[in-house]
C-alpha cells in the first residue's frame, strides 16, 4: 500500500468531530518499530492469559494467529489519544477530568471510524483491534511514548483478499426509538 494512500486516510481521520475541536489523536504508522511493539503487545497479551488460567494450546494457537496477522498486514497503524490536547486544566472538579478523558477516547474513535469510511472507500480492507488498550505500558516501553500518549487501538490496513461475510444485524426497531 502506498504512503499516498495512508496520508489520504490520515487526512480523512483528521476531518473527524472531536470535543472542542481538541483533535486529541496520534497516529504512528509502525514500520522499522513493528516487530518491537507486536513481540511487547504479544508478551502482555500471553501474560494475562496465563494469568487468566486459559488452556495452553489456546493461548499458542491465539498469539500465533495474531503474530501473522500483524506482521503480514501491508500497514499497521497505531492509534492513540494525545491527552495533552485535551483541556483538562478547565476542570476543578475530578469527574469533570474524568470526562476530558472519556471525550478524547470519543474524538479518536471518531477519527478512527473516518479511517475505515476512507478505506472501504478506497478499496482497501481494514480491521480495528483494541489489544493495546489491553497493554499500554508495554506499547508505551516499546516506543517510549511518554505518558500523554495513550495507545488505544491498531488497525490492520491493506487489500482484502476476499468479501467479507454479510453480517447480521440488529433489526432497527431495537436500535431506534422516536420517544
Ligand atoms: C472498539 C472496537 C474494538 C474492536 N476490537 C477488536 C479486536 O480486538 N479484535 C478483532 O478481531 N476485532 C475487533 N473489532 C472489530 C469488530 O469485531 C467488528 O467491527 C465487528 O465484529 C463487526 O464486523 P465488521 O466491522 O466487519 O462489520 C473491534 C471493533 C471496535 C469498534
């Protein structure tokens, strides 16, 4: 996938909504540091498992599936919420503080759904995994992010190889409401 493409999407994720226009994201294409930052995601993730007491063989079998989809994937983007940004000095109060932080993790997500409009747009195949939300520390260690930076989720970006199956939905009598 060319660096055209991804600046288009990075361009499409920076024209999302974002609480008092903060644009608290960063995005970190992983290219000489994917290796790095997959083995201390993989590690974190193997750990909790075990902790989790969940059989061996699965916890082989999911960490060798997840490895190749890491490192096969044409571009993985690491997605973070840039609290710096966010206006947390306006609050006296801790819950207000609190919801600066609920709005970042909102602002991103938003931007991260442009990403995948873009996408599909294009052409091209994405998914959205929230494993670092699952192990900051290690992502943070892995790229020495300082502690503003807050990674949340990474997605897999490149061409589908096939369709993906139609999914079922909810019916919309169950998700909508005229009150
Ligand atoms: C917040 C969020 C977190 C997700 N995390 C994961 C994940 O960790 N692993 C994964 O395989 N898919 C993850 N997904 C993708 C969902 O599983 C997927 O969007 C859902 O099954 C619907 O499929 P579709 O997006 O192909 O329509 C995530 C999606 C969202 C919105």
């Amino acid at each position: 996938m060319s660096v055209k493409k991804l600046v288009r999407l990075i361009k499409a994720a920076s024209l999302a909504p974002s609480a008092h226009n903060s644009q608290p994201w960063l995005f970190i294409a992983l290219q000489n540091s994917r290796e790095r930052v997959i083995h201390a995601m993989l590690e974190a993730w193997r750990k909790a498992m075990l902790e989790d007491e969940r059989p061996i063989e699965l916890i082989q079998s999911t960490i060798a599936k997840f490895e190749r989809r890491f490192e096969r994937a044409p571009v993985v983007l690491l997605c973070c919420v840039d609290h710096s940004a966010l206006y947390y000095d306006r609050y006296k109060d801790e819950q207000r503080k609190k919801l600066e932080g609920v709005l970042g993790h909102h602002s991103v997500a938003a931007a991260i759904q442009n990403i995948l409009l873009a996408a599909a747009f294009m052409g091209l195949g994405a998914c959205w995994y929230s494993a670092p939300l699952f192990c900051q520390k290690a992502i943070r260690d892995a790229l020495a992010l300082g502690d503003k930076i807050e990674p949340v989720a990474l997605l897999t970006l490149g061409y589908p190889l096939k369709q993906p199956k139609r999914k079922k939905l909810k019916p919309l009598k169950a998700i909508f409401k005229i009150l």
